[in-house]
C-alpha cells in the first residue's frame, strides 16, 4: 500500500482541503478542482486562495477577484457556484480547517510557492493556509505541496527537506509527457490526476503506461 509522507491515507477522503498560492500554475488547479468537483467519492472541498494566487489566476487564466470565483474557475455557466467546493478566506485563522478537530482527510497545495513551502517547513502559520497546513502535518494527514520554482536553491531545498521531513510530500509540478499530451489542459489534468492518485482518489479516465 502507498505511503504519504510516512501515513497512511483512507482509500478516499470525503473531506479535502485545496490551497493555492503565488506560483506560476494556475491551470493545474483549475483542472484538480473539476476532477473533484465531479468525483462522487469527495463530498466537500475547503478552497483557501492567497492574495498573489489571485493574481496570478488574472494573468494566467484572466479571473479578476474573488467574486464567483470558483464557478468561473469550473467554467460554470454564468459562474454559477458549487455546492461542493467552499471558498475559506486566507485571512481566517479561525476557520473549520485551522483546527485538529474538524475532520479534513487530505490537503492540497496546488501551486505551492517557495514562500509558503518555507512557512510551512518553518511552522510559521500566520494565515490559514500555512495553518491547514500545519494541522495536517500535527494530525499526520497527507499533505502534499506540489512546489513549483526553478532553479532551486540551497534553501528551497533544506525547506523541502524539512517538510517531507516533518510528513508532508513534496510533489514537484513536474508534468509528464511520455503520454503525448494534446494540449496544456489534457498536460495539466493528467498530473492533476496524479495528485489526487496519491491521496488515495484515483481517476478512471487517468492515462496509465502499459509498457
């Protein structure tokens, strides 16, 4: 069986929280939050954007603001929201997924900035996502930090270390290519589907070599 981080996940968690933060890669999220939106198994999603996560989903996706942001992120017609997916302001501490006790089974960060690897490798847990985060790795929850830099330096990688250390999975976004991919978006799924393989919600559309 597989192991995140030195744990052992359920076989599907109904209860995820999905985080994004100022890396480039905003379509790998967009395409991790539709896999889930229409996933049966997941039956809610804690959301937690960051000031620069929004900004980059203005460039890279041209979504300005956090008004229905993610029906549009799901191309929703008219924007229209989910009924799954929670949008947890960053700024809550307080918030469900800040405390041990509220029953999130996995937790995504997807892209994770150097900066919030460094908060969250470091225990500085001033805003919500890098206090999910931290809840995760005291509660020994998968916690996977799909880290997206290049070139890395020395501290970017003492930071990931010190995170995979403490129990999370460093999940580079690395996507593959050995499959052909048609376009950026069929890319950006297949490694969205990898993701959420490894926390134990493996999709059946998902491209698998044979070899």
């Amino acid at each position: 069986m597989l192991l995140i981080g030195g744990v052992l996940p359920s076989l599907s968690p109904q209860n995820l929280t999905v985080a994004t933060t100022g890396a480039s890669g905003a379509i790998f999220l967009r395409q991790l939050l539709l896999a889930v939106e229409r996933d049966e198994r997941v039956q809610t999603v804690n959301f937690i954007a960051s000031d620069s996560a929004l900004r980059v989903m203005a460039e890279e996706l041209g979504l300005k603001g956090r008004s229905n942001l993610v029906g549009r992120l799901l191309e929703n017609p008219g924007g229209r929201a989910s009924r799954k997916i929670q949008i947890q302001s960053n700024a809550d501490i307080g918030a469900n997924v800040a405390s041990g006790s509220y029953p999130a089974g996995a937790m995504v960060v997807i892209p994770c900035s150097v900066g919030t690897l460094a908060r969250i490798a470091n225990g500085i847990a001033a805003q919500l996502i890098e206090r999910a985060a931290d809840v995760s790795l005291k509660e020994k929850r998968p916690l996977v930090l799909c880290v997206r830099e290049t070139p890395l330096n020395k501290i970017h990688i003492r930071n990931m270390y010190r995170a995979a250390d403490a129990g999370a999975t460093v999940f580079p976004l690395i996507p593959a290519l050995y499959n052909r991919p048609a376009s950026v978006e069929v890319m950006a799924r297949e490694f969205a589907y990898r993701v959420l393989a490894h926390i134990g919600l493996p999709q059946p559309d998902a491209y698998r070599w044979k070899g």
